[in-house]
C-alpha cells in the first residue's frame, strides 16, 4: 500500500471501466481522478498532476497512442500503463516504443495491474 498520496490517473471512454479501476485503486490508497477522453485527459494531467496514467488505445479525439506521445513530451511525465480491449502486438510494440512502461489487455486482471503500478513505484523513472 503507498504510503504517500501517489496519484493515478485513469483514462478511458467506458464510464464503467473508470469507475470500476478508481474504486479498486482508490481501496489500495491511490489518489485517483479519471478522464473519458484526450481533452479531460489534457486538463486532468494539468491540474491533477499524477504519478501513473493508465490509458485506453482506442478513444475518440486522439488515440491513447497519439496522447502517449503528448504525455511522454511533458516535463516530468508521468509513468503510462495502456491498456486495450484488443491483443494486437504490433499496438503493443508502438506502445513500448513510444515510452509505455506496461501494456495490459481488458478485461483487466487487478492483481496484475496492482503489481505493476506498485512495480512503477518502487523504479526510478527512466
């Protein structure tokens, strides 16, 4: 469990999919806000300045590759989990690629996302 108030941002266009994550998160200690497209994403990143994003591949507006690349050129950027509904490899690698510290595919295994936030936490940034 974290012992300072580490933030976690989660992006994704299925309310359900926010809520469901951010309870989970949130039960572990995380301080979480969510975001339901690129522009929310654009001001939450701003204004909530988290630690860990956790975003969908397939969003309207930008994609969560596209916004990957926004996140990634910002000073100090946050760690980027993406996750997605399809297992495509080759989305996978770009996400590697562009700077995505892990890539889960949905439904998500929560125990496996805690280990990896809790995994970001523990490295230094790159």
């Amino acid at each position: 469990m974290p012992t300072a108030p580490n933030r976690v941002l989660v992006i994704d266009d299925e309310a359900k999919f926010c809520q469901i994550v951010s309870s989970f998160l949130q039960a572990r200690g995380y301080e979480v806000a969510s975001a339901m497209n690129s522009g929310e994403a654009l001001v939450q990143l701003e204004q909530f300045r988290p630690d860990v994003v956790l975003m969908d591949v397939v969003m309207p507006g930008l994609s969560g590759l596209e916004l990957l690349k926004l996140v990634r050129e910002r000073p100090f950027p946050p760690r980027v989990i993406m996750v997605t509904a399809t297992d495509e490899e080759q989305v996978a690698q770009q996400a590697m690629q562009d700077g995505a510290e892990a890539f889960m595919v949905k439904p998500v295994n929560f125990d496996a996302l805690a280990q990896v936030i809790s995994r970001i936490y523990r490295s230094p940034a790159a």
